[in-house]
C-alpha cells in the first residue's frame, strides 16, 4: 500500500482528539507542520515549478531556480485558525549548501507580512507582481553587508514592515529574524555555524520568550539571550511564508533542501535527538525525497541530478544499484520509469482500463490457506507465502511463466497470516501461528509465532526469532524515524478470553533481535494497518469480538512522543481487515465487517461494510459509503491507470461458503460501484500485484485446498 503526502492535514492543522472529552488542542499544541511537504505535494504527478530534485551523497533533497509563487502560501493554510505566531516554536531544518559569496546572504525561509493592510486578500497577485518587479534586479547583488554581532535590530526600508519571521545564510552564520516590539525586526547571528561546507546537516532553532536556541547535528547549542522578551501578540493574519527566499530573487537559496518542519508550543531538540545519524536527523522528510532505497553514501561533493541521468530503451530492463537514479523507456508499455536501487518506479506511462477478468491459474494448496502475502526477493523475483490450516505447515511460492510454483515449505502450526517485511538488504517473513505446535498442551493458550529471514547463500528463508503470542491472527510492519517496529494482533488467550494486549515490538540494533516496545489493549484483534498521513503516523485495529458481542470498537492509534495514543474509536461489527487508500488528496479506510452477533441470539453474515473519509474539517474519520458485503474478511485496493478498485473477500452467507467476491471501481460521487463478479470458495485474501507489465489478483481459499489467481486484461 503506498503511501503519499496528504497535505489536507497541513492545511488544517491536526490535530491529536480525545473521543471521550470532546476537546480541541490549543493553537500551540499543534502537532509538526511539515513546510516544505506542503508545496511539494500539492501536485503530486510532477514537481513544483522552478524545483529541482537531486541527489547528494545518497541522499535526495530540492534545489530552487527561481522564488515561484507555488513555494509560498497564506499561513493560514499551515496555522488554522491561528491569528497569532506561538510564543514558543521550533524549527528543524536539514539542507545541504556549497559556497557563498562573501557578501551574499540566502534565505532557507521567511514569513512575511502583507504589503499593506488593505491588500491582505490580494495574495498570490501580490506575490507575482513582487517575483515580476524583481527579474529587474535579478542580476544586482547586496554590496554592503555590516558584520553584524549577536544581536541587534534591522531598520532598512525592505524589511522594515514586512519581515515577521525568517532565516538565511551567510558564509559563516546562521541569521534569525523575527518582527518584534513596535514593529521593528531583531536580528540574531549564530557565530560558528559554518553551514556552507558541502556537506548535510539537521539544524533544530528553539524560540522561546527569554531565549533563542540551536542545535546543529544534534551538537552541544548555542544560547542567545535576547535584551527583553520576545513579544506573544505577534499578529501574522494575512502573512505569507516563503520556501528558499523571501518572494523575490535576491537571497534565493542556492543550496539542497531535504526537510523544513515547524512545530509549534514546544523543543523539537528531543523529536530528533539523540539520532545515530545526526547531520540527516529526521522529523518529516517529504516521501518524495524519502523513498529512495540507500544503502550508503557517495562522497559528499557528488551530486547526482534525476534530470541529466541517460534514459535506456527497451523491453527489459535490470534494476540494481549500479542503476540507480537510471530512467528507462519501455516503447511497448508507453512508459518512462526511474530505477531507484531495486525497483522501478513509474514517472509517466500510458493509462490503462480495466477491460474484463480471467482465470490465470489454479494453484492447488496441501490444504486450506488463511492468508498469502505477495513480495518481491532482491535477485529471486515476486514470491507469495500461504498461510497453510494445516498443522503440516505452510509454503512459499515462486513465480514463473505458468505463474506460481511451489519453492519451499515452512513448518508452521495452524498458520494464520504472513507478513513480509525488509531492514535495509535483507528480507523477512514472520508468520502468525495459531496452534501450539507439537505441545498440545499449550494450544489455545500460548502460541509460538516466528520470523524468518531470507539467506542469500542458501536461497531460503531460515528461522530467526521466536516471539511469545495468543492466537495471533495478523502482523504489521512499519517504519517510523527509521526504527522498524512490528505489531502482532493477538486475538484470544484460551477459548473465552479475547480482552487482551496485543503487542507493538520494536528492532533493538544492540541485540539484534524485536523487543516489547508498547502494550495496546485489544478485544478479539484481528488485524492492524498501518498509514501515514504526512508527518504523522497511525494504527488501526479491528477489534471483532469481546466475549459477549461483535459490536465493539476498533480504534484508530496516533504516534505522538514515541508511543500510540488513542486518535478515534469506531464502532464495528466483528472487524476482520482495514484497508487504508488516497485518490487524490482524499484519504479513505474501509474495514471489513463479519457478522453481527450479540449473546445467543442468530448471526446476521449479510452485513453492511462501510468505507470512511477523512473528514478535514472535523479532524474525524466519518461514514462515506456503505457496502452489503458477506461475512467480510478482507478488502484489498489498487489502481489501474487512472482507475481505483477495491474488491471484498465475501466468505460465508449463512448458508454457502461458495459465492461471489465482489470487485467495485471508483465512480466520483457515486462512490464505489461492483462491475465484476469473481466465483470464490471460503475467500480469505486478496492480493494485488504487477508483473512484466501485466497486472494480477490472487485469492486464498479457506475451505477448500486451492487458490486462484486472476489475470486482469487492460485496453
């Protein structure tokens, strides 16, 4: 499931709600407010005008060629709601830059003040007429720059009036601006910080009343303490900020770019550090300059450009990482592609539609399958592990020309589900078992659930780790602030007691090994998704049973300070899967309902599932659209094209486990609409995935020893 920068968020200002109180944070208890996500993501089919993206020993970050409009914005759009700049406020900075002149001066950013009051709503006119006026003077320098002390206050009629906030470069300081009392501009320089060397580095600026503070790769700070407190009526409506410069060409930003994060009511010093890598310490780095896969770093004066790398043509094309950064053309797909280490990603290619569905293949299985997780492997290919009933174990497949073959069998007991998982080079799989294995003593009660890892000289997958679980019927893997975490959701513990932790495991580099990292309290879990939106991240459980009842909540989890906290609770009905999607900048979860039961009473299968929006105003997930599913168990989205889909594993309708699953397609307003039904047996899984162009479904039968995938034929 890809994930993209959804910067509705940032226009609004998320923020953290407490469902059993009702209330909203203050303006300064905003969580980090990701600047330069904002205009990099506002269109995410191409890059901003006047931006280019490079590389940098390994490392990608954004050059400006000009101060075009679309990298400056109201600052309402960022601070909702906000009249008033926070007393208290951090900036975190990561950027890259090779020599200034000695009597230049570049802006990383500024906020700045309307013109005039009356021409508060003239906003982005204003700003071209400013850009137009100033290609005049594209070419004149500053000629006299004063040395300037710690501390003193700017008067010139340039930014008297229209500075509020603002940083920028010299060759041997850093310089801070910020408007101050009676409306004059106090000015602040970092002696020693000598940015200008080439190399990368994180900067994190502290601003507080009494203080103004920075810390460089998480260094010892330097400390200003200005004459008198800094004001807290700071009035910034109307205001503009400015990425790479001040809305005009004099003190463009010449050097890279990587992350410009504000954060508003607190020190974001300890978000980032201590950090194992601190000259690239993390808050939020835009997913465009953070999906490429490094594995280490070129000498710091090369700098690869995406835009000069020569593009290759023809039908197949290797991609490793002596191709890295190489584009590709393949004539017969109409495609233009971008190697970034191990994979190809799409820049451009011709739309396709959705044309019908056919029968690919039947695989026959040694016995019912739960679940089958499709991945690539590094020099093998595309591989699919199932999650095998059977206490004799499960497999994993590789995929040929005929589609998949039988590679290698696993011993597992009563699998439940698999998940794949990578750190760096190396490859994992770790699987959820349900059975006690050969103590059948322990069934029901402790589980042994296990992480294997692929072995390049043995070419299989090799036991790794053991972890203590109860029935654990899914796990999760993601990444945050590059610490790799697992989530394991445990169902129940014995046959009546399904409130119980599930448990968030996170990788210690030290032992080499996952450790308990976090408890979450669960009821029947069945599943975790994992997503994020922007700078923030979130777990979703379903929750599918209580002991009494399958109407219970599932909970939506925020990482705030290291941990998840409770974001929102939704009620559902024995929730079996959640699948998080975007089309467009709209952000969509839709979980899977089972069935609803209550007590002794009857099971209803037929059941509504229900699709969700982000709703930007209400900082809440609401109801978007309702969906008749059967004993739902699973819902897996793609894209075809310009197409969306999501197809329902329908798995029991009272009376049949034989019936249709159900693929819908996006139709606007309309919402989702079925347009094929796909013959399924027990369905438990879906899966989606591409191969030589070609795309594919495949589904996992949990009643009979079969699984079938499906060949999706385009026009």
């Amino acid at each position: 499931m890809t994930s993209l920068i959804f910067v509705h968020f940032l226009l609004l200002g998320l923020r953290v709600i407490d469902t059993t109180a009702g209330t909203w944070r203050r303006c300064t208890d905003l969580l980090p407010l990701d600047l330069l996500s904002f205009v990099l993501e506002r269109d995410t089919s191409k890059l901003v005008p006047g931006v280019h993206m490079k590389q940098a020993g390994g490392v990608r970050g954004v050059q400006l060629s000009s101060p075009h409009t679309s990298m400056s914005f109201l600052s309402s759009q960022v601070l909702a709601n906000c009249e008033l700049l926070p007393t208290e406020f951090s900036i975190v900075v990561t950027l890259k830059v090779g020599h200034i002149a000695s009597k230049r001066n570049e802006y990383i950013f500024s906020l700045m003040e309307p013109k005039n009051a009356d021409k508060r709503g003239a906003g982005q006119k204003e700003e071209e007429e400013i850009i137009k006026r100033d290609i005049l003077e594209r070419n004149k320098e500053e000629e006299q720059h004063e040395e300037r002390g710690k501390e003193r206050r700017v008067q010139s009629t340039d930014e008297r009036g229209r500075v509020i906030l603002g940083m920028r470069l010299s060759r041997k300081r850093l310089h801070f601006f910020l408007k101050s009392h009676g409306g004059v501009v106090e000015h602040w320089g970092f002696q020693g910080a000598r940015l200008a060397d080439n190399q990368w580095h994180t900067l994190v600026l502290v601003v507080a009343s009494h203080r103004v503070k920075l810390t460089v790769d998480c260094s010892s700070p330097q400390e200003i303490i200005p004459s008198r407190p800094l004001p807290s009526d700071l009035n910034i409506e109307g205001s503009r900020f400015h990425i790479g410069s001040r809305g005009r060409w004099k003190g463009l930003y010449s050097g890279l770019l990587r992350q410009l994060v504000l954060v508003p009511g607190s020190d974001a010093t300890h978000y980032v550090c201590p950090s194992s890598d601190p000259q690239l310490a993390a808050l939020s780095v835009p997913p465009l300059l953070s999906d490429l896969s490094v594995t280490g770093r070129e000498d710091g004066n090369h700098v690869t450009s995406y835009e000069t790398e020569r593009v290759s043509v023809g039908l197949e094309q290797s991609c490793s990482e002596l191709q890295q950064g190489q584009m590709w053309f393949n004539p017969h797909r109409k495609g233009l592609y971008l190697c970034d280490g191990t994979v190809w990603i799409t820049v451009l290619e011709d739309h396709k539609r959705l044309d019908y569905v056919v029968e690919h293949q039947v695989l026959t299985t040694s016995s019912e399958t739960h679940d089958v997780e499709v991945f690539q492997v590094p020099g093998m290919g595309l591989m699919a592990a199932m999650a095998h009933r059977s206490a004799s174990g499960s497999a994993v497949y590789l995929w040929g020309r005929t589609g998949f073959q039988l590679y290698q069998n696993i011993s597992t007991y009563e699998a439940l589900a698999w998940r794949h998982f990578s750190m760096g080079k190396k490859t994992f799989l770790v699987v959820s078992n349900s059975g006690g294995g050969t103590d059948k003593r322990k069934h029901s009660e402790t589980d042994i659930s296990v992480i294997y890892k692929w072995s390049k000289r043995r070419k299989r997958f090799v036991r790794f780790q053991t972890l203590q679980t109860l029935c654990a019927r899914d796990w999760e893997a993601f990444n945050i602030n590059r610490q790799t975490y697992l989530a394991v959701a445990n169902h129940r513990q014995g046959d009546n007691n399904h409130t119980i932790n599930s448990v968030i495991y996170k990788w210690n580099k030290l032992t080499k090994s996952f450790e308990v990292h976090q408890m979450l309290l669960t009821s029947g879990a069945y599943d975790w998704e994992f997503f994020t939106v922007g700078p923030y991240h979130f777990l979703v459980v379903a929750n599918a049973f209580d002991g009494v009842t399958t109407s219970v909540d599932s909970v939506i989890y925020v990482w705030v300070s290291g941990s998840f906290q409770v974001f929102q609770t939704i009620k559902t009905f024995c929730a079996t899967d959640w699948e998080m999607f975007q089309i467009g900048s709209r952000v969509f979860l839709v979980v899977a309902n089972g069935h609803r039961l209550h007590g002794n009473g009857p099971s209803r299968y037929a059941i509504n599932s229900t699709i969700y929006e982000l709703d930007m105003i209400g900082r809440l997930f609401v109801r978007f659209q309702d969906i008749v599913t059967y004993s739902a168990v699973d819902w897996e989205f793609f894209t075809l094209g310009e197409e969306y889909f999501l197809v329902v594993a329908n798995s029991f309708n009272g009376e049949s486990y034989s019936l249709n699953s159900i693929l819908y397609r996006w139709q606007g307003y309309e919402g989702f609409v079925p347009v094929h039904w796909l013959p399924t047996i027990g369905c438990s899984d879906w899966e989606f995935f591409s191969s030589k162009g070609e795309s594919y479904l495949i589904y996992s039968s949990a009643k009979a020893p079969l699984s079938k995938v499906f060949k999706l034929k385009t026009y």
